[in-house]
C-alpha cells in the first residue's frame, strides 16, 4: 500500500528554489506518488486509511546525493564500512548518483576497457533490483573512460541502460583530445557527464583546470570546490561567470570554497544551478548524513535561507538528473521526509534550526509512499515527532535513539512499514 496523508504540517517545502515553499498543511500521496497539498478540509482525501499526524513538524522532499563512489552493494570498501547507504537513506537521503564505482582489483584502475564497460554495466544491473535500506534509489553504474572503448561499446552500455559517465579526471582519460571522440558518442547516446575541478589530489586523478571543463561542457562541474584539494579560487570564479555549467559542492571539499561559490553565486541569482554531494568515500570517510550538513552549513554560514539549501539538495539534483523526484508537486514520486529542530535548538522549527547552525532533525522517512523508517541511527532527535491514531512514535532512551530507530507496531504491518 503505497497511499497515505500526511496532516499538520508547518511548512511544505516544496524543493523547488523557484517557488520552496506551498502554502497548506496536508500531502496527499496516491500509489506512490504525490496527488494532492494544500489545506487539510480542501483537498481530496477519501480512501486513504493511513494518516500521519506530523505534529507541526515540516515536510520536504527526500534529499538526493550527487556523488558517491559505490561498489556493488551497501558495503563501502575504503572503509570496511556494512550499511553506509541504508544510513543515509534512514537520515533522510533517498536518491544517490555513482561517479564511478570504486573497490580492490576494480577495472578502472587498469586501463582496462572490457573490464571498464562490463563493471558499468553490472553495476547497473545490481542497483536496477537492489534498493539499500530497502528503499534508497541508488543509481549505479557509471562508465570509466579509457584507452580503448569504441562507439559500439558505448551503445551497448546504452542499450543495457547504463547512462552515467564517472567524474572526467577522478581516474581514467581527462585529456580533451583523448576523452572528445567518446564524449560525443556520450552524447549521441544520451549520457550524462561530469568533469571534476581539482589537482591530482590521489592517485590516479588528474589535474583538471577551467580550460578543460569549458572545453568538454559537461553536464555538472564535479566538486567543484574541490575533492578534496582545491584549485585556485580564479577557476572557479570562470566557471561561474563564463558558462551555465551547473556546480556540484561536496561537504567534503574545500571548506573556504564552499562558501565563497555559494556567496558568488547567490549575488548572481543562479543558486539553481548548485547541486551538492558527498564524495563518499574517497577523501574523508563516508558520511550518512553528509547532505544535512551540506544544507546546514550552505545557510548557516552564508546568509542563505533554509528553504533555498534544501532546494539545492532535493529538486536542484532531480531536475539535473531528470528524475521524477526531489519536488512537492503532483505527479513526482513521494520521497518525502518530516524534519524539525533539535530539541532545545534557538531555532522554533527546522529552517530557523538550520539558519542557526544547528544539524536538523529527519522524524520520518517515505520512499514512493512508503514508510520505511522514524529517524535514522544517528540523525539528530527532534523537539516533536509523528502521531498514528493518537500513538507517538520517538526514541524512548538512550539506546534506542544511539543504536536503533524507533520501532513501527505489528498493528501498522499493513501499511508498509519497515519493521526493524
């Protein structure tokens, strides 16, 4: 059952920058997808057995992460890590982007182009069946450019439904002379590509500066604050200023850069053109909460309202990725989260939380218009929390809000709940 309502909301935050935030207090979700917001008497409710009560919480949409480096399953291998990206998913993050799969012995390490086109099309294949968390949509397989790949390579892929190119300069080709004849096959069969903006910071990366990336025009500017090691601001400044390439920050890059690229860019009114990602897990760890912080530190330390950051994480990347996500608005998927402050936070709800500098709070999670989880392992708690036919669900103690997301009662199985 993939219908439910979502009532007294505070605020929609629709994650659209253009217009973030809708006026009503109610979310109608309708076999998976968004059918109706606005005021609670106003709007069609008839059929629906499963009310959410959200108690004055806030509601946006599921926050998308434009830059993982993934292997085949929810296991990150830098770290050793089980269960990164079921994380995420449980602090709110529902969509990821690969920029290239990554792990021991892997294809892209070796110039090896059957490995690299085959890696990229398993890869696919895994994430097309396997949703971490039971729900995170991760889209995987992006192909690694290297000596040898042919235009039949690239329509196979296609073919197959691989449709993503990893960062340009992460590793493999980053010589335009080189990379140009496979970018064009890229384009002749609808791939979407990325270049980063950075030093050869690990092995096997490239120095990528402007001139490059305004050569290539890619779809996205990968880290463009850097990834972590940064170029000279003067690049970035170019990019801003000399093209319509959108941006992607990574919470992981350089922090100065951060936010001088969103201080520039919000004077120019092209803040739609932001994206953020995580780069996980090359540089500093894999972080499941890595686009809440994004959000955070985005508004709290330049000046930017809240509702504008979330719009940079949700429908920004869904609009980027032509994906039926990432937006309040009829007909998109309903990957939603409920979010609030911190209990004790200077901030009376979410935005003002966030506009302060405090980590916001995820109460619930809803995939598709599922419900899969109340907060996750370590999200912050948050000052209110969902009702269910009068029943409140929270963390009770210590334990269950450090090691466990709060329990979802056999009497709600019906619904979809993820039971854990």
């Amino acid at each position: 059952m993939n219908d439910l309502v979502l009532k007294n909301i505070d605020k929609i935050i629709t994650g659209d920058i253009n217009k973030p935030i809708a006026a009503g207090d109610t979310i109608v979700v309708r076999d998976g997808k968004i059918a109706a917001f606005g005021n609670y008497n106003e709007v069609d409710r008839s059929g629906i057995d499963l009310v959410i009560d959200v108690d004055g919480q806030m509601v946006c949409p599921g926050l998308i992460d434009c830059h993982i480096h993934n292997t085949l399953d929810d296991y990150a291998p830098q770290r050793g890590a089980v269960g990164t990206y079921s994380d995420a998913l449980y602090y709110g993050t529902t969509s990821m982007f690969s920029e290239g799969e990554q792990g021991p012995g892997w294809p892209r390490f070796y110039d090896d182009p059957v490995g690299c086109k085959a890696a990229a099309i398993l890869s696919h294949k895994v994430f097309e069946r396997f949703r971490p968390g039971g729900a995170l949509k991760f889209h995987g397989g992006a192909l690694v450019l290297v000596h040898g790949l042919t235009e039949a390579d690239f329509k196979e892929m296609a073919d197959a439904g691989v449709w993503l190119i990893a960062e340009i300069g992460g590793g493999g080709l980053s010589d335009p002379a080189e990379v140009a004849p496979m970018l064009e096959w890229a384009r002749k069969y609808n791939f979407f590509y990325s270049v980063h903006l950075a030093p050869p910071s690990i092995p096997g990366s490239s120095w990528v500066t402007s001139k490059e990336i305004l050569k290539l025009h890619p779809n996205k500017v990968a880290h463009t604050n850097g990834g972590s090691t940064a170029v000279s601001f003067d690049h970035m400044e170019r990019l801003m200023d000399e093209s319509d390439i959108p941006l992607e920050l990574v919470v992981n890059g350089n922090f100065v850069n951060f936010n001088k690229i969103l201080q520039h860019m919000s004077k120019k009114g092209e803040l739609n053109r932001i994206v953020f990602g995580s780069d996980a897990p090359t540089g500093q760890a894999s972080l499941p909460g890595a686009i809440n912080r994004a959000i955070v530190k985005a508004s709290a330390l330049n000046g930017i309202p809240a509702e504008l950051c979330i719009a940079m994480a949700t429908g920004n990347s869904a609009d980027l990725y032509r994906q039926n996500t990432g937006k309040i608005e009829v007909g998109r998927e309903a990957d939603l989260q409920v979010i609030d402050c911190p209990p004790g936070s200077c901030g009376s709800d979410a935005l003002k939380a966030i506009e302060h500098g405090d980590p916001f709070g995820c109460d619930l999670v809803i995939v598709d218009g599922r419900v899969m989880a109340f907060r996750g392992r370590d999200s912050r708690p948050t000052a209110r929390c969902c009702r269910i036919d009068g029943e409140r669900y929270f963390a009770e103690g210590i334990t269950e809000h450090l090691f466990f997301p709060p329990q979802v009662s056999r009497h709600y199985e019906g619904f979809g709940f993820n039971n854990r």
